[in-house]
DNA sequence: AGACAAGCCTGTACGC
DNA sequence: TGCGTACAGGCTTGTC
C-alpha cells in the first residue's frame, strides 16, 4: 500500500530517470484507470510532451510538462510504476498493466494496478505554484518545510476525534495511511484512540517528532513492502522499513520496547496496532 | 465460500 | 442552521 515514503521513492527514481524525457505515445488498456477524462484525451495531452518535472503532495504524484499541463498519478492501494529500460525485442507486460507511455530513449514507463484502484489523468487547470487544482483540498505535506510542531499543534488543536483518524485525513496531513499512523503513534507513545482534545503539549510535541523521524526512516530505507499488496519501486525493487516496524503487522509479537504483546484492535473502522504499555 | 485488507469518495446521520 | 465529525457503502482482487 503506497503510502507517503513510497510515493516519494517513486518520485525521486523518477526524477531522476524521466525527466526530459519526451512522451512518444500513450496507450491505455485499463478501463478503470482513466476516469476523469477519456483515454484518447488523456493520450493526446501526453503525446509529443516532455516532463519537466516530478512532484509529490500527499500520496499523490504529478510531473508538469512542457506545455503547461500536469500528469497525476495516484497509486491508491495497489498501484505501482514500472520503468521498463529499453530492450531489443522488449519486455513481456506483467499482468494488470493499465497504461504505458513510450518514451523517446525508448524506455517504457508502465502502470500496473490489480486492484484497479489507482489513476491518472492530465489537467491544466493549475495553481500559481504548479500545484493541480484536484490536490487543493489535500493538507499539508509533512515533508515540507511548511510541516513543523507549531503547524501540527494548530490542526490538533482544531480537531476533535482520535488520533489515528487526524492522521489519516489527507486535509489536514497528507501523506499518512494505516501503515503509518501506527507507527507513528506508536513512536510517540500515544493510544491511536486517544483524543485529540485531551492531549498535553508535550505529546503533541511527540507526535510532530515521530511524524518527520518514522516518515524520514521510511523514506530512507524506500519505503515498506508488505506481503499483501505488494510495493515495488521503479525498478521492482522491494523497500526495507518494513524490517523496522514495531506495532504495524506485528499483532502478537512482542513490543520490541518492554515485551507486552502488540495489540490489533479496530479504529475509526480501521485495522489499529499497539503496545498498551508503551502508549496511553 | 466468504471475510478481509487497503485509500478515497460519496451520502447520510448525528451532536454541539 | 451550520459545522465538524462519524459511519457505511462502493469500488476491486489476492489472500487467508
């Protein structure tokens, strides 16, 4: 499940290796993939463009091309990009490709989502900064400078249920899924359950820290990948963090902290892991 | 066979 | 009334 760590792996794998390169044709297979335009639109936009860029807000990929316009992918639960190098006589497809763009070092960039959650489509419809209007209403990215202890204690202070649901809302922070609000929670010592009315300065200070520390080691180790919805990166590669989870798929387990078993319980009707004596 | 996992959107219901 | 929140349903398919 791509959540802000492994999105933004993709992203830099892709900025490295895709920009400047020129779309020479699009093709679209998905029937889901492709929604808020049609496929032959969203074919036409690509074709003979060059990206100039690639971006990240949230969990939510875009590239801007040169003619003004902005590709945006979202990977949802399981989608994953694959850049596939150029090769004589190619590359077979793996199942459940949706799309793939030619490009003009004749490398193939290719989506492939089982799940047929994920999307793309192209918009011009762009704010002063770059940013696509469709992402407006998401919050803010935690790895940005505009993320810090003073941001997070403002939205805190303004929300009124638990944690783990804070942190899953992309408009307030975008960026976190189930994954990664267990673990933040967990390293700040806080019970996903807790209210967000009823938390001390203190622990909104420790909330903040485990946000940028766990997202940061994420992002270093290229993310998790998990045995369900496999993530892979560009090249399929897997990502590591998951060697470092301490509540997240571990129910069972003991805390690697104090011991206490690990915790499965549901919240704000999702799956929710912790240690009941390292967080309260 | 059927439940479940996931992210996000939509619609509806609720409390203050 | 209106706002923020809660909850359920829909979408999908591989896995248990």
């Amino acid at each position: 499940m791509p959540e802000l760590p492994e999105v933004e792996t993709v992203r830099r794998d892709l900025d490295a290796r895709v920009v400047g390169r020129r779309v020479v044709t699009a093709v679209v297979t998905g029937k889901r993939t492709v929604r808020r335009q049609t496929a032959a639109e969203l074919c036409g936009a690509l074709e003979g463009r060059t990206v100039s860029e690639v971006r990240r807000r949230g969990k939510y990929l875009f590239a801007p091309l040169d003619d003004g316009a902005a590709l945006v992918v979202h990977l949802r639960m399981s989608g994953q990009l694959q850049l596939v190098p150029a090769r004589p006589g190619g590359r077979a497809m793996a199942p459940h490709t949706h799309a793939v763009l030619y490009l003009d070092d004749g490398s193939e960039l290719r989506f492939v989502d089982p799940r047929t959650f994920g999307e793309l489509f192209v918009t011009r419809d762009l704010r002063p900064g770059g940013l696509p209007e469709a992402l407006c209403s998401l919050g803010v990215d935690p790895l940005t400078d505009e993320f810090d202890a003073a941001v997070l204690g403002r939205l805190l202070g303004s929300a009124r249920t638990t944690v783990k649901s804070f942190l899953l809302d992309q408009r307030r922070i975008a960026g976190i899924g189930n994954l990664y609000a267990d673990e933040i929670c967990f390293r700040a010592g806080i019970l996903p359950v807790r209210r967000t009315e009823t938390l001390q300065a203190r622990e909104i200070r420790a909330i903040s820290e485990a946000l940028t520390s766990v997202l940061d080691a994420a992002v270093q180790a290229r993310g998790s990948t998990l045995g369900d919805a496999r993530y892979r990166d560009l090249a399929g590669n897997h990502g590591s963090y998951q060697e470092h989870h301490c509540v997240y798929g571990r129910a069972g387990e003991p805390c690697r902290c104090c011991g206490t078993t690990i915790i499965r319980s549901r919240v704000a009707g999702r799956s929710a892991h912790y240690c009941p004596t390292c967080q309260s």
